[in-house]
C-alpha cells in the first residue's frame, strides 16, 4: 500500500468530490457506484432484455474489463469477443500524467503512484458507463501485474483484485508486455507464430511470438532502450516532454543527411540493439556546433531518427534470420510498444517487410502506448485458455516476457 507522506512535488491530479470506490485501494464502495443510468432506448438495450433465447443469440461470448497502471498513464477499458469471432473495444479511457511529469523530464514514481491512486476509480466508472455495461455484465477483470512502476502497478492491480472478488468473477494479473505483444491479435486477424519488435520506453526486444505466454527472446538491447534514448536526446536538446514526439516532429524539419552518425551494431549476427553509442554521437556534435540554432536541433533530430531506423531496420532483418534459424516460420512482422507510433520507424519496417515476403502490421497510434484496451484483449486471449490467476498475484517491477508463466503468484 502507498502510505500518505509528505512530498516535495506537487499533487499532479485535483482529487474530486465524487467519493471513491476502492478506499486506501482496499474497500470497495458498491458496485452500484460504477453504474451509469442506461438510456431506455440504446444499442446495447438488447443485451438487457431478460428473453434468453435472445440473450443467447446475442450476447458477446466475452467482456472483460482490463486495467493498466504501470507507468504513466491510468487507464481502463472493456473488450468483447462477438459470437462471430469479431473483436470490439466498448470503452477505453486513457488519463495522460505527462503534464504532471513535464517539469521534472521524466516521470516521477512518486507521482505517479499518488496520480493513479487519485484517478482509478473515476477511470474505471468511466469505462463500465461508456460501454453502457454493469459491473456484473463482464465476464472477467485483467490488471497489469508488471513490469512497471511497482507503486503504480499496485493499485491498478489492487483495484482488478477488488472488482473481482466483489462480481465473483476470474481475475487475470498480466504480463504489461504480453499486452503490448498481443494487441496485434485485437486489430487484426493474425495466426502465431510471428516476429515481434517491441519498443517502448523502457524495452526493446525481438521475440518469436508463437502463441499466449509462449515467446522466445531471438534479441534486445545491451544499454538504453530505443524510447528512452529519444527521450535522452530530447532532454538534451532542450525539447518538450515526453521526448519521443518532440523528436520526430524536429526531425520532420530537419536534414538527415547533415551529420553522419554511427549505426550501432549493424551487420552482426546477432540480433542485439545498442544505442549508447549513437547517444554520445549526438552529444558530442551538440556540444561541438553549440550554440544550436533552430535548424541545428532540427537537423540533429532528423540524423539521429535516420540512424535509429537504420539500425532498428537492420537488427529486425537479423532477427528474421534468427527466427528462421530457430526453425520458426513468421507469418507477420509485428512492431508494438509506444516507439511503435513512430512514421519513420514503421516506414522503414514496412519496406523490410516488403523485402522479405511478409505483411507488417502496427496498432493503431491510440493503441501504440499503454491503454486499457491491451490489458482487456490480453486477458481475453488468456480466459479463453483458461488461464486465470488466484489473489495472491503480486505487483511485479520485473518480469521478462520469456519468463512468462500462466499465474504469477507468490505466497506474499
């Protein structure tokens, strides 16, 4: 539990007068509290109707509401499977902390936790009423268990554990990555096995996904991950937070031919990522051409982009061969995480999978980052195997996706 202490940053989220639902993230408040009034008359009036033969007809195979906290962002929403085998987002509420975290250049655990704990409820009440369900109309509740900000996870998780034992329904703790991993599944119709590139702020890797809680790690990164080397550079050049944007949208105006940086373990066999070295590149040139106009910063953008896609392109091809080596044949080229959002990294992608026969598929932008809608879909996937998880699921800071087992559970 996050105790109450006094704090040197500023309460980044108002709290509201609406009361809360999971008090010190351990008493539920009634469920009637999620529920938002439905219209007499909605597409979802149907749903209701007490006629089994038309509930039977009708009703979604599977609802589950998912639950992401790791990080940044509080966030909720409600997936459903369709008896057609169709895949629906009925709700997904996002609520950003970048503006919380802007001043400090990065975020800030503790206010993180102390955001989270403040936003939860109303996220969720947001989530059940913008999918005009109830809390016992859901099949299932998901909450990322890690990796993460543990502060954080916990009271995601804490608040999953609590709807789930007051609905009486399965409670899945989720691996934040396998969501990420996955959300490829909800937006498109993809068979395992495929190549997946995941780039985020705190990871880069290059798994074989062969199917739920079954990955094989071919590659990653020996030192900064891809998101958090644009976010280094970013601060660096004096840009906005988060760094990730604010670089591509300098770079969008810059010459990525003005400066010749290197393309950290290019050609080698081994599809490992390395970006320190390309980090220093562009220090040292800052700091060799200071003071840096506009246009500098622009430029030195727009070469750094070009060497990350250089090298995500030419580490992805290794890790083809890798896969194929492994005795793996992808059906797709995946690419997910928060730098997924990228132009030029999918671009760069797209035409590496062109060269190689194969379709690439990236989430939609709104699904690139953590939302709630890849916590729901990856509890989906897992409920449908029937992997669920008792409450002794703990807040996990680390948990490698190749490590991956059906119930992260400890005795704690």
């Amino acid at each position: 539990m996050i105790l109450p202490m006094p704090s040197p940053f500023p309460r980044p989220v108002a709290l509201t007068a609406e009361p809360p639902l999971v008090t010190g993230l351990l008493a539920l408040r009634p469920l009637a509290h999620y529920t938002k009034e439905l219209p007499a008359r909605n597409r979802r009036t149907a749903l209701l109707d007490p006629d089994p033969s038309f509930r039977e007809t009708s009703r979604p195979i599977m609802r589950v509401l998912g639950i992401e906290t790791t990080c940044d962002e509080t966030a909720a929403a409600i997936v459903s499977v369709e008896r057609s085998g169709e895949s629906k987002i009925l709700s997904n509420e996002v609520l950003s902390q970048i503006a919380a975290h802007a001043a400090y250049g990065g975020v800030v655990p503790e206010i993180a936790a102390r955001a989270h704990v403040e936003a939860i409820d109303r996220i969720i009440a947001r989530a059940f009423a913008n999918a005009e369900l109830k809390p016992d109309e859901i099949d299932a509740v998901a909450a990322a268990a890690g990796p993460g900000l543990v502060g954080g996870v916990m009271v995601g998780l804490t608040a999953g554990k609590a709807i789930a034992l007051a609905t009486g329904k399965p409670f899945i703790a989720i691996n934040h990555l396998e969501a990420h991993a996955l959300t490829a599944r909800l937006t498109d119709d993809l068979a395992f096995p495929y190549l997946l590139l995941l780039v985020s702020g705190g990871h880069t890797q290059l798994l074989a996904v062969r199917g739920v809680g079954d990955y094989l790690k071919l590659g990653g990164t020996i030192d900064d991950a891809v998101g958090e080397a644009f976010d280094k550079i970013a601060k660096m050049l004096a840009l906005p937070y988060p760094g990730g944007p604010s670089v591509e949208r300098e770079a969008a105006k810059g010459d990525p031919e003005r400066f010749d940086f290197p393309r950290p373990m290019q050609g080698r066999p081994s599809p490992d990522f390395s970006l320190s070295g390309l980090k220093t590149a562009v220090r040292l040139v800052a700091e060799r051409i200071a003071p840096l106009s506009d246009n500098d910063v622009a430029d030195l953008c727009a070469s750094f982009q070009a060497a990350v896609v250089d090298v995500m392109v030419d580490r992805t091809r290794a890790g083809l061969r890798a896969c194929r080596e492994a005795g793996i044949t992808p059906s797709t080229l995946v690419v997910a995480g928060g730098v997924a959002a990228n132009q030029a990294i999918r671009s760069g992608l797209n035409r590496l999978a062109t060269e190689a026969g194969l379709p690439m598929v990236a989430p939609p932008l709104a699904l690139c980052g953590d939302n709630g809608a890849m916590i729901a879909w990856a509890g989906l996937e897992r409920l449908r195997l029937g992997l669920v998880d008792d409450m002794a699921a703990v807040a996990r800071p680390r948990w490698p996706l190749d490590e991956l087992s059906a119930t992260p559970s400890t005795a704690a």
